[in-house]
C-alpha cells in the first residue's frame, strides 16, 4: 500500500510543479512570439564554448543521481515486498 502512496505523492509532486511553471511561463509571456522562437535555431550564430563543470553542475548531477538511486531503491524494495 505504501507504494501506491508514494507514486500517488510523486504524481501529485510532478503536476503541482508543471502547473507552476506552465502559470510563470504566462506570465512571463513565454508564450507571445512562437514564430521568432521557432527561427531562432536557424539562426547563425557563432559556436558555443565547450562546457566546463562547474561546482554547482556537479553538485546537481550528484543530486540528480541520488534522487534517481533512491527511485530506483524504492521500485526494486516496493517490487520484493
């Protein structure tokens, strides 16, 4: 039962925060040129510099992974029990 809980919680996480960012894209008129935006691909521009890790991307691809390996552990227990 308590996986049906979990992944209920999970849905209802996922939603709330697509629905507040889908209510700061209106509101920060995202949405108001969609023709510019779809040109802006095409558009020559000189090459991006090649990536460099930060600390901070470091830090949220480690968090990334431990939330992912929790997800995982939760999946794999839920699925023994």
């Amino acid at each position: 039962m308590s996986f049906i809980r979990f992944w209920i919680g999970f849905t209802m996480l996922g939603l709330a925060a697509a629905t507040v960012l889908l209510m700061w894209a209106f509101r920060t008129r995202q949405f108001r040129e969609p023709d510019r935006a779809a040109c802006l691909p095409l558009a020559d521009a000189a090459p991006a510099p090649p990536v460099r890790w930060t600390r901070d991307a470091i830090v949220l691809v480690a968090f990334l992974a431990v939330g992912l390996a929790a997800l995982a552990t939760t999946v794999v227990f839920s699925a023994i029990w």
